[in-house]
C-alpha cells in the first residue's frame, strides 16, 4: 500500500512525521522526550509516520506509537514506517509498524517521510534529519509564498523542534539558515509554523493550540 492508503485506513485525524537520528541512544534524555510526544500525539487522534527502520529515532517513535495502538485499541495502521528497497537488508525494520511498500529511491521515500500534517524533529539529528527537515522548511516557504498570490490553499506544515541541552542545537541551526541564505524572512519568529520546544509540558501546550486553531 501507499503512504494515502495506509493513512486512511488508519481513521486518524491528522499524522505527525517524526524526523531524527537513527543512532539516538535508547537511555538519553532525549530518547524518552521523543517517546512521551509520541505516546501524547497518539492520544490526541494523530498517526505517526517514520523511517521504518530500527534504531535511535525510529525505534523510539514506532515502539511508543505501538504501546498506544495497543493500550487504547488503535489501527496498527495508526504506526507507518517507511522503508526504501535499497536499505532492506542492510538495516532491519522495527518490528510494530505497518509498512508502506518500499520506496524505489530516497526521493520517493522523502515524499512519503515529510507528509505529515505536523513535523515532530528529535532532539538529535544528523545530516538525513536535515535534508527532511529542510524539504518541509523550504515547502513551507513556497507555500506561503503561493499563498499571497492566491495559488494554495494548503497552509505550511507546523514545524516542532525539541531542543536539549547537549543535542542538536536545532534553533542556531535554523537562526543561522535565515540569517546567512538570501530570505526574505531572517527570523524564525516571524514564521507561525516554527516551534522550538524543551519540555512534554511545552510541546503538550503547542499541540493543543495547533489541533484547536491552525489544524481547523
């Protein structure tokens, strides 16, 4: 199946995209940090999209998914990992999501990785957690951009960062992008859909405000 027809035999509302690092260690603070926002966008009617493949990130979103799914009686399609053919017997899956067929290439794969309605980027990412991060960024831009015109309708996808001490410091990244590339915005407050966030505290409030405004 694809990424649209697992979605909508899942029944969820809406879908988080959960980008980070495959290598994200099981005992870090920002390991459990990733899995409490997952286990709290499970309960708050959202399916979870991700890598597919075990290990750091994708573990940590699908194994937590997997727990809800369980607990409250979910679709396992409420779990969807993504997986490319190149990788499938190099790297092996997580073991409780439902798959989408395997993507022909990581074009096809970043496609259905980034189709969340909400970005949930891990605490630590490497240089695959940017490359998703940025498609989403720059569409976000685009779309707005068409949206003055009077071409989209679509509003950006909200963009959530968790943000620990000792991880990737997402908000100097983001900072340094706007203010050195040639953009018409240099600040990241300037934008509605960027969320830097350091608690499930913060990121519980963020949600709340996104399913009952800009998700509307």
């Amino acid at each position: 199946m694809n990424i649209n027809e697992l979605k909508k035999k899942s029944g969820a509302n809406f879908f988080a995209s959960v980008l980070g690092k495959s290598t994200m260690d099981s005992k870090s603070q920002g390991y459990k940090l990733l899995q409490n926002c997952v286990r709290l966008l499970v309960n708050e009617g959202f399916g979870i999209i991700h890598g597919g493949y075990a290990g750091g990130a994708m573990s940590a979103a699908s194994d937590a998914a997997n727990e809800e799914i369980l607990k409250l009686n979910l679709p396992s399609e409420i779990n969807i990992g993504v997986p490319q053919a190149q990788h499938d017997g190099l790297w092996d899956r997580v073991e409780s999501a439902v798959f989408v067929d395997a993507a022909n290439d990581i074009y096809d794969r970043l496609r259905a990785v980034v189709s969340g309605d909400i970005a949930l980027v891990a605490s630590r990412g490497g240089d695959g957690t940017e490359l998703e991060e940025n498609i989403i960024f720059h569409e976000n831009v685009i779309r707005m951009g068409m949206q003055d015109g009077g071409k989209e309708t679509k509003k950006p996808t909200p963009m959530i960062f968790l943000c620990l001490p000792g991880d990737t410091d997402w908000e100097t990244l983001i900072r340094s992008k706007m203010s050195i590339l040639d953009t018409s915005v240099k600040l990241p407050e300037e934008y509605d859909w960027i969320y830097f966030v350091s608690s499930i505290e913060t990121f519980s409030e963020v949600v709340n405000k996104l399913k009952n405004t800009y998700l509307n």
